[in-house]
C-alpha cells in the first residue's frame, strides 16, 4: 500500500487559492461575467484587484513562491474569495503554520442546535465567550444563579456577576478562595486572546468598583480552570455541591464558546439538587 505524498505547505495553499478562485463566480462580488472568460470564476487580476493588493504578488503566491504574507493582506483575500470561517483559519494555518486569530466580535446568541441541547441537560449549564459573556443558559442556571434574560446584554459577564451580585456571593460559603480562582482563570484567558481590548475594558471597570478584584488582580496569579468544584449553600435545602466543567465548543461561524456544565456530586448533593431543579427539568 501506497502513501499519499506530502504536499509542501506553500505548494498546498497555491492550489487551495486557484480552487477557492475557481468558485467565485463574478456576479458575487459585483463583477460582468462577461463571454471571454477561459475558466470558471474569477481572474488573478480580478483577485488582486478586490483584495488590494499587486496582481504579481498575488500571482507569486499562487505560484507557491516564498514570499511575506501579512495577517492584513490575508484578511483582505478572505473577503475578495468569500471565504467560510472553516477556510479562513484553513487559509491562515497554510500560510503562516498557525491558526488565525478568532474573529473579535462574539456574537450576540447561540446555534438553535447548542440551545437544544443545553435545554435538556438537567443540571445547569451556561454558554459563554471567552471573556466570559455569557450568551446562553437553561432553566437550572435560573434557578442557581438568576435570570440572565433581565440583565443587560453588557451585564451578563460571569465575572462581573461574581463580585457584583450579592444574592449569588451570599450562597458561597468559600467565595474569597473561589474568586480569587476566577480572576486567575480570567487573566489566563486575556492574555490568550488575540485582541484583548475588550477584556481591559471589563478589568478597568471592574476594579473601579469593586476594591476586591483590584486587590486580586493586582497579585497577578495565573491558573488553567478546565474543571473545579462550586458549593452553594442554599437557604432552603443546606449546601449542594456542584463539580463542573468547561469544553470548548466552535458555532458554525467560526467562534468558540465555552460551555460549562454543572453536576452535583453523588448523595446528598443529588438528592437535593434533584429538588431544586424538580419544577424546572423535563
């Protein structure tokens, strides 16, 4: 049996931007298809021209030459080809050996599949950004934490919920230690993240109100939290503790969302989670 050769990563991402060429069909992107036309789609010039760049060095690159490729120009090409998330990092990682940076705005809700199913897990489970915004929740995560649903789209932040919603710190009997792991978590994730921009913003203005995160932040700890343990102590049915985790999850258009999964532990935490949640699971 026979091995497929390897394709050069420059010889590869030549043919991947003639195919992608060879797809775009003119009236897609304002263009006269015109009677001349020797191939289906697009043109190099035609190419060049709506990605701004020089028709040589867009030819050069078809060519498989080794030649400088800038995040910008890449960009550029993505949009003039009409590329899908899928082939914008595909165009990335061929390029440069790397995946490309994940587009900065989140959007603003969930696939209807991903809702489905966090809709039928019985235990709370929550979708969010990695600047944890939260996006999505289910009826558990109501009754655990509150309604996201009357908060500001600018409020539903696990973080900032954290250390400004006293209702929520109330019922955590260990929430020095456990936020003190969350900024950590956070700071962890602002430095991973392509543009950060956003993630300041949410750090500046939370230390403006609350001298706590100021103090945390300010000792500067670090800490991957892929899974942990939440106690909650409720004022009805005593403490139930939760054991949860977070797995990554990429929506149809190129985002990834965390989404955590809450679960209590065997015995005692079962059984009275298992009431709390009575009226509000399937």
């Amino acid at each position: 049996m026979t091995s497929t050769p390897r394709i050069p990563r420059r010889a590869e991402l030549a043919q991947f931007l003639r195919t992608r060429r060879a797809r775009v069909r003119p009236a897609e992107v304002g263009l006269p298809a015109g009677t001349r036309r020797r191939t289906p789609g697009l043109r190099r010039e035609e190419v060049a021209r709506l990605a701004d760049v020089g028709v040589s060095w867009y030819t050069w690159l078809e060519q498989g030459r080794d030649i400088h490729v800038s995040e910008p120009l890449l960009e550029r090409l993505a949009r003039a080809l009409r590329l899908t998330p899928t082939e914008r990092a595909h165009l990335f990682e061929l390029a440069h050996g790397r995946p490309a940076a994940r587009p900065a705005i989140a959007p603003a809700r969930v696939s209807e599949a991903l809702q489905r199913v966090i809709d039928d897990y019985p235990f709370p489970a929550l979708v969010s950004t990695r600047r944890w915004d939260v996006l999505a929740w289910n009826a558990p995560a109501v009754v655990l934490y509150g309604d996201f649903g009357l908060l500001p789209p600018e409020r539903r932040n696990g973080l900032w919920s954290l250390f400004m919603n006293p209702d929520r710190r109330a019922r955590m009997p260990g929430w020095e230690a456990d936020a003190r792991r969350a900024v950590a978590g956070f700071r962890l994730d602002a430095a991973r993240a392509a543009d950060r921009t956003e993630f300041d913003a949410l750090v500046e203005e939370l230390a403006s109100v609350s001298p706590e995160f100021a103090r945390f932040w300010g000792e500067h700890d670090v800490v991957e939290r892929p899974e942990g343990l939440k106690v909650i102590d409720h004022p009805d049915l005593g403490v139930i503790e939760f054991e949860h985790v977070a797995l990554m999850h990429s929506e149809p258009d190129g985002h990834q969302l965390r989404v955590t999964l809450y679960s209590p532990r065997p015995g005692t935490s079962t059984t009275r989670a298992r009431k709390l949640f009575r009226h509000v699971t399937r």
